[in-house]
C-alpha cells in the first residue's frame, strides 16, 4: 500500500485524463432487424447505427471498450460497463 501511495505522489494522474469516464455500451435491435449501439459517456448518449447483427454491433463494443481502456491507462473499466 506505501508503494501505491507513493506511486501516486511520483506519477500523478494527468489533467487531461482526470475526467475521462469509462463508457457503458448497449446492443439495441431495430425494428428493420439492424443493429444499434447505445454509447454513454459522462451523462452523454451517442448512437452508432448500421450494425448487421448482434455480432457484429458486440465485436465493435469489444474494440471501442479496449480502446476507451487504452486511451485512459489509469482506468479500469467497472464489469457493468460491458452491458448486452
């Protein structure tokens, strides 16, 4: 725990990722059979639409959560996150 403390002293967490929230993800199905996702950032909801399927829309999920996760190497993304 000391070496946690003082891991923090010495590398401080940069301003500009201070406030980076991990994003929750959503597959939500069309009435057209199409495929949607369902992203929401710090109280912000963003749509991307166009997905074929359910794989498809769930693959990008994968792929956008690693790289919300690359971006912000302080954060670990809570289980919840990853919603279907």
């Amino acid at each position: 725990m000391v070496l946690a403390l003082l891991l923090g002293v010495i590398h401080p967490r940069p301003r500009h990722l201070a406030s980076m929230a991990f994003p929750t993800f959503k597959v939500v199905e069309q009435r057209d059979h199409t495929f949607n996702v369902m992203l929401t950032r710090e109280g912000r909801l963003k749509t991307i639409t166009g997905f074929g399927s359910k794989h498809e829309a769930a693959a990008w999920v994968v792929q956008a959560g690693r790289m919300f996760q690359e971006a912000d190497v302080f954060a670990r993304p809570p289980a919840s996150a990853l919603r279907r």
